[in-house]
C-alpha cells in the first residue's frame, strides 16, 4: 500500500512540475530571468543562470543551491525583462 501512495505521489509531482513548465511557457513565453551568484567578500559574479519562458521556472532556486553549496560568502541577485517580439 506504501509503495503505491508513493509512486502516485511520485507521479502526481512530476505531472505538476511538468504542467508548470508548459504552463510558463505559454503564459509568458516573452519573460526572460537571469540570477547570478555574487561573491559578497569580492563582488565578483561567481556563475549566471539565465532562461526565457518555460526555461525561467526554476531559475533562481537553482543559483541558490549552487550559492549553498559555495558557503556562505556567496549571495543570489536577479532581474527579469521581456523580449520585445515586434
């Protein structure tokens, strides 16, 4: 019974991070992120993680881990824009 509460969940999870990818995607296919991770003892950008549409969903939680995994002396700043499509 665990085992198959488990793989429904599992399932339901993926369908859901899946449906918020298509659904970036179509609502607002024009939004572009980008995040860098800055060095807060140089100032100096570490990495940029940069996306538009469904490629922007998971933009910033990803530098964050990558932050976490550097200690603390790094910190995450983002922006957005939007692609002008004319």
């Amino acid at each position: 019974m665990k085992a198959k509460n488990f793989f429904i969940l599992s399932a339901s999870a993926l369908f859901l991070f899946s449906c918020a990818n298509i659904a970036r995607g179509l609502v607002t296919p024009n939004q572009c992120k980008e995040c860098a991770v800055i060095s807060l003892s140089t100032g100096d950008t570490i990495t940029k993680f940069e996306g538009c549409g469904s490629s922007n969903v998971r933009i910033y939680e990803d530098a964050a881990v990558f932050a976490y995994e550097h200690g603390c002396d790094a910190t995450v700043s983002c922006r957005t824009w939007k692609i002008d499509t004319e």
